[in-house]
C-alpha cells in the first residue's frame, strides 16, 4: 500500500504525475483539501490546523483530525506521523516543493532525517534520500546529489563521475549532473544524500 501525503503548493494535476491506485490512502494536507476537492481525487483523512483553508465547507463529510494552531511540529510532520503508523510501503508527498513560504519547503527537506524512505514529487521534481546503497538510474534532465550531511559517493555513467568522494555539508560539487550512458548508478559507499531530479526547461 503507498500512502500519498498531499501538501501545498499542490501540482495543478496530479493524475499526469502520477497514476493513482486504488488502495493508495491519500492524506490532504490543510490548503491541500481545496485542491484535491477541485481535482476530484478522494481524501482518505483531512490534517492540519486549517488556518490557511478559506473554505471550511469542504471538510465537511471528511476523516478530519484538527491540529492546534499553536504547536511544536509542522502539519506535514503530523501527517507523515500519521502515515507511518498504517505502515505503508511507500510514502510520497505530493507538492510541498517551493511557493511563496519557501521556509515550509526546507523544513520538508528536513523531514528526510526522520523519514528516510520519503519521496517528495511534483511536476517538475523529484526528491529522495539515498543512504549506504547502490542505485541504479536513468533520468533524462539534471540530477543533483547533496550531502544529508555527510557521504562517500561513486558516480558512474554520468558527465562528471566521481570516485568514492567524500561529500560534505555545503558542498555544491553534486548540482545539476547529467546521464551520458545508457543508464547510470549512484553508489553511496558512506552516509547519506539526497537527490533531486528536476526536469530540463530547453
């Protein structure tokens, strides 16, 4: 079973982004249930504190759990908490990745330390932790590969490969690297990272 966590900025689409089962359990995140209302795409349970949802109607009939406004963790934290707990075999979010509260998006960024089988996908990205394993990949557009915070990396079948590397907090060595082969493999010998796939705008 996958369990989708949906979360704001939501992709005008969802269904060209994703094809949709019908086991999956779909979590809308605050904001997020006006947007899965407009695409017709059923809620399974309704998170968050609401106070940035202009139309309280659309709750109605729905699983609800409302979160105080005045709390310690996000909403998309409590609502991965919630997914954990029916122990999925997947977990993707849905949006979240940039708009016009950017610092929500770094704090997902941050959700990888403590959900480190997440996947965070829109229609131009998509976001995932890699950790002392060995991927196989092929992507066409740009590949980024950032330490989490800290990482041994080999590159293989790319136009910079690299040769168990260390990796290191803020360092930008890793950005916007390109399959030149037929297919290609990270290899993270050491630590961890996260990777962004992001599509080429030509």
């Amino acid at each position: 079973m996958r369990v989708l966590i949906v979360v704001h900025p939501v992709p005008k689409d969802i269904k060209k982004i994703i094809s949709l089962n019908d086991d999956d359990y779909i979590i809308a995140v605050d904001q997020a249930v006006l947007a899965l209302y407009k695409q017709r795409i059923n809620i399974d349970l309704a998170i968050g504190d609401f106070d940035s949802l202009t139309n309280d109607g659309v709750l109605t009939k729905l699983n609800v759990k409302r979160l105080n406004p005045i709390k310690d963790e996000t909403d998309t934290f409590a609502a991965l908490v919630e997914a954990e707990k029916l122990n999925p075999d997947q977990m993707i979010m849905i949006g979240g990745i940039g708009g016009n509260r950017i610092e929500h998006f770094m704090a997902h960024l941050l959700l990888f330390d403590r959900f480190n089988k997440l996947k965070i996908i829109n229609d131009l990205s998509e976001i995932f932790m890699l950790e002392n394993e060995n991927k196989k990949i092929d992507y066409k557009g740009y590949i980024s590969i950032f330490a989490y915070d800290h990482a041994v990396i080999t590159l293989k079948g790319f136009k910079y490969p690299l040769d168990a590397y260390e990796l290191t907090a803020y360092d930008p060595l890793g950005i916007s690297n390109e399959i030149i082969d037929d297919h290609a493999s990270i290899c993270v010998k050491e630590g961890r990272v996260i990777v962004v796939l992001s599509k080429v705008d030509r």
